[in-house]
C-alpha cells in the first residue's frame, strides 16, 4: 500500500535527525501532513516508530501535531551543564 522508498527516507530521516515534529518530517519527505501521518500512524503499528502528541510555537503561532522517533532508541542528553542538587542530598 505504501511506497517503501518513502518509508526507507522516512526511518533514514529520523534516524539522522533524530526525534521531530511531523511537521518537520513533511516537509523533509515532500508529502502532504495527512500523508506523511498516515505512513507514520503505519510505521508505528509495526511498532518501529513511538510518537508523543506536541504542541510547538512557531512565529507565536501555536501548531499542535506528533512528535516521532524511533522505537528503541532513546534521545540523547541535552548538552551543557547539569545539576548537581542530587549530590548534595543524604
């Protein structure tokens, strides 16, 4: 039902980039949002893709959506400086 090339691009995307708004992959892919849901919505079935319902602002603009990314595969730690007040309990 669904072209493999663009669920190939779709799983190499996030795989690269890492976790994103469906809007984001969209626009990477060149496929209307309600497209590129319904491959999502698939993917996630067969349980490669988890996805968390988002809320972004843009310009102030609000934009709801889903953000995906891989199943199994953890964000990593956000760089800089992390607290230390769990050092200094006990």
């Amino acid at each position: 039902m669904f072209d493999n090339v663009k669920v190939k691009e779709i799983l190499a995307y996030l795989k690269v980039k890492g976790e994103r708004h469906d809007t984001e992959i969209a626009q990477e892919v060149g496929m209307t949002l309600s497209r590129t849901r319904a491959y999502l919505d698939d993917l996630a079935e067969n349980g490669e893709l988890v996805s968390c319902r988002s809320i972004k602002f843009i310009k102030s603009k609000k934009v709801e959506g889903f953000s995906w990314r891989l199943a199994g595969v953890l964000p990593s730690f956000s760089p800089g400086r992390k607290s230390k007040s769990h050092l200094k309990a006990g």
